[in-house]
C-alpha cells in the first residue's frame, strides 16, 4: 500500500470522523427555512423597522398635503345656545334658545396658504425619497450581511479542510512512527499543530455564526427558529466593468435619493419665508350665518317661533397688520436662515456624495488589485506545500518545513477568500455610493 493511497483513506476516515463533507456543509433539518438572497431582500424590505419608520413618515407627509389643501375650503359650524335668565324678585324668567349655522373661508391671506400647500407637497417628496433611500440602505445592508456570512463559511471550510488535512497528515505520521520510519517527536508536534487546526475551525465557526446572527437581527426573524441561508454565486470580478469616475460622480449627484431629498426640503424652506411673509398683508375673509331662536315667554309655539324668528348675514371682513411687534420680520429672518442651511447642508452633501463615489472606485481598484495578487500567491503556496509534502514523504524535508509551507497555504487560502468577497463588498458599496439601487439591481 502506497503513501498516496494512505493519506486518501486518512482523509476519508478523518473527514467521516469529524462530520465533514465534500463541501465542508451538512443537510438542514427538516424543519430548517431555508432562504435565499433575493428572499432575504423581500423580507427586509417588507420588515425592517427603518423602513417601516421611513414610511410612516411619507404617509404623514401625505397628511400634510391633504391639511393644506382644505385649508382653501370653506368650514361649516352648527351652533346652539340657551340662555335662561333670572328675575329680580325671584319670579320665573324666559328662556331662550337660539340655533344657527354659519361658514367662513378666507378669501386672502398674504398667499400664506398657498406658500403652505407648496411647502408640504416639497416637504412630501422629501419623505418619498427618504424612503426611496431607505430601500436602498436596507438592500446594501442585507448584501453586506449576506457577503459577510458567506465569507465567513468559506473561510470556515477553508479551516476545516485544514484541519482535515492536519489530522490526516498526524495518522500518517502515527504509521511512521510504528513502522520506525519517524520519531516519536514527530507525532507529538503534528498533534500540536492539529490541535490548533482545530481551535481555529472552532474560531472559524464562533464568525460564522456571529455573521448568521447579524443577518437573522437584519430581517427580524424570529431567533428561535432555524435557518440556512442559500449563498449566491458571485462572478468573477475580474469581468467587471468600471465606469469613468466622471460618469459615476454625475450619476450619483442625478439619482441619489437623499440629494433629491435635500433638494425638496430647500425648497420647502423657502416657502416657508413666503408663510412668514405672508403677515405683512392684509386678510380677507368672508362669513356668513343663519339661525333662529324660540322662547318659553312667548303664546306661540317653539316650531312657529322658529319659522318666524329665522335670520342671516353675510359679512367680509378685512384685517390690516399695522404692528405687530417685529414678529413678522423676526419670523421672517428665522425662515431665511432655516433655508439658507438647508442649502449648506445640501451643499456638502453634494460635496460628501463626490468623494464617496471617488474613494468607492479607488478602493474597489485595489481590491482587484489584491485579489490577484492573493490568488497568485495561493497558486505558489499550494506548489510550495505539494512539494515540501513530497519532499517530506521521502525523508528529504522536516516536519517544521511541512508545517510552515502548510501554514503558508492556509493563510494564502483565507486571504484569497477574503480578497474576492473584499472586491465584491466594494462593487456593491459603489453601487449604493452612486445611488438608484433596487432589489433587482442587486442581485447576484
């Protein structure tokens, strides 16, 4: 029997022993949910409590609108009043009872009401594309978190074939080690080194259930239920196009949600100067009434007293501000200067928006960057490790040279893997800097 024919029942047996499978991933249980990534998006979107915040912000937005338009209707009063009066000497004194109905509608107010109607209706979209941005957040977030959890399987598997190789290698040496071939000291340091593999696959697990954790509290799932969540295939990122940063910067400023946001809430603010300014003219309005009345002092009936009592007025009134304190100029000033920060604010915005694009695609410049370099040096360091393994087989290496050129392999490997979910964090983090994302846009 051969040393490679060995090592490969080693690996079976070791692989069984420990519950390892091909892919390093055991069945779910019956009762296990299992989600996917597109699924995950739907339940955030449908759940998450930002979003859900988010709206109810756009429908009391909505409300606003509605309160501004009927402030150009007219209002409609039913009124009654009973007065009972009081003798001097004690005797019994009428009662009268009056009813009536009146309206009012202000005809002028300084274009106070229009300025409001507009003010909401900006204030509104503001809360439509809080929202809109809010969906994006939420859909980035999930992303991120599904990246994360898959990264950390992967980097979990790459720890479990570690280990799997360790104990391997330590069941070979153990044969050696009967058969004279390799001392006894030999076997007691690949026991070390696999009783490090294996508190590194315990570590490995320990992230990887943190990260499954965070996805779990992302889409308010219940925490007692059981889930698996199904890893999307990500391409090569070797094939991604990059478009020219002006491009992306341009875009960016065009479909970010929160700038459209700003962009309306400057606007609102500045409606809101002409409500303050609003004071400075005259109001007009007009009114009118009619009612009744009936007495228990009087021979006829209350229905007759009604019929003939009945009465009405129209009137227009008009109210001319001659001072008012300096509360319009100082309501005024306020209005100015609430607007002339909702300008700086979207100013810098602007300004943040750009530079976040900018470091976006450097940044994902370097991480393709590294990703071949990481894959380059797992190339040479699995070389490295199949020849320092033969070399050992042969006599010709020690077991501190396979131990290192092991090692080696390993970090290599979980650099690799980091490296490509580290490039493809940072296209989706482009993606969400430049804005307009969506569930679909996002997919995998």
């Amino acid at each position: 029997m051969n040393d490679t024919l060995l090592a490969r029942i080693a690996v079976a047996a070791v692989c069984v022993a420990l519950g390892i499978g091909t892919a390093g991933a055991q069945a779910p249980a019956a009762d296990t949910r299992i989600i996917s990534f597109d699924e995950a998006v739907e339940i955030a979107l449908e759940q998450n409590d930002t979003l859900r915040q988010a709206r109810n912000a756009t429908a009391l937005g909505e409300l606003d609108v509605e309160q501004a338009r009927s402030d150009f209707l007219p209002d409609l009063r039913v009124g009654s009043q009973t007065l009972q009066g009081f003798g001097a000497q004690g005797g019994n004194a009428p009662r009268t009872t009056s009813l009536n109905l009146s309206s009012g509608v202000t005809l002028f107010d300084g274009f106070a009401n229009t300025a409001s109607l507009q003010g909401a209706k900006f204030a509104s979209r503001a809360s439509d594309a809080d929202l809109a941005r809010a969906a994006e957040t939420v859909v980035f977030t999930v992303a991120s978190n599904f990246l994360l959890l898959v990264e950390q399987q992967e980097q979990l598997r790459v720890r479990r074939e570690n280990l799997a190789a360790q104990a391997a290698l330590e069941e070979q040496i153990r044969i050696y080690v009967n058969a004279g071939a390799r001392t006894i000291a030999d076997l007691y340091q690949q026991q070390a080194n696999a009783a490090s593999a294996r508190l590194a696959v315990v570590q490995a697990e320990r992230s990887s259930e943190l990260a499954r954790i965070e996805v779990i509290r992302t889409l308010r799932l219940d925490p007692r239920g059981i889930y698996e969540f199904v890893a999307p295939v990500i391409t090569d990122p070797q094939q991604l196009a990059i478009d020219p940063l002006e491009v992306l910067i341009g875009r960016a400023l065009e479909t970010r949600a929160d700038i459209r946001a700003s962009e309306a809430r400057l606007a609102a603010s500045r409606q809101d100067i002409r409500v303050a300014r609003s004071s400075r003219w005259p109001t007009v309005s007009l009114s009118a009434g009619y009612g009744s009345s009936f007495s228990n002092d009087s021979d006829a009936n209350w229905a007759d007293q009604l019929d003939d009592g009945r009465g009405g007025s129209i009137g227009l009134g008009v109210s001319i501000p001659i001072f008012d304190r300096s509360a319009t100029r100082i309501a005024t000033r306020r209005a100015e200067l609430r607007a002339d920060n909702a300008q700086i604010f979207l100013d810098a915005l602007e300004q943040e928006v750009g530079s976040q694009v900018r470091t976006a695609v450097l940044d994902l410049e370097s991480a393709r960057a590294q990703l071949l370099t990481a894959r380059a040096q797992l190339r040479a360091a699995e070389q490295a490790l199949e020849f320092t393994d033969q070399r050992y087989k042969a006599g010709a290496a020690t077991l501190v040279e396979l131990t290192q050129s092991r090692a080696t392999q390993v970090e290599a490997a979980s650099a690799a893997v980091t490296a490509l979910y580290g490039v493809e964090f940072r296209r989706r983090l482009l993606d969400y800097y430049v804005g307009g994302l969506t569930a679909d846009s996002m997919r995998f």
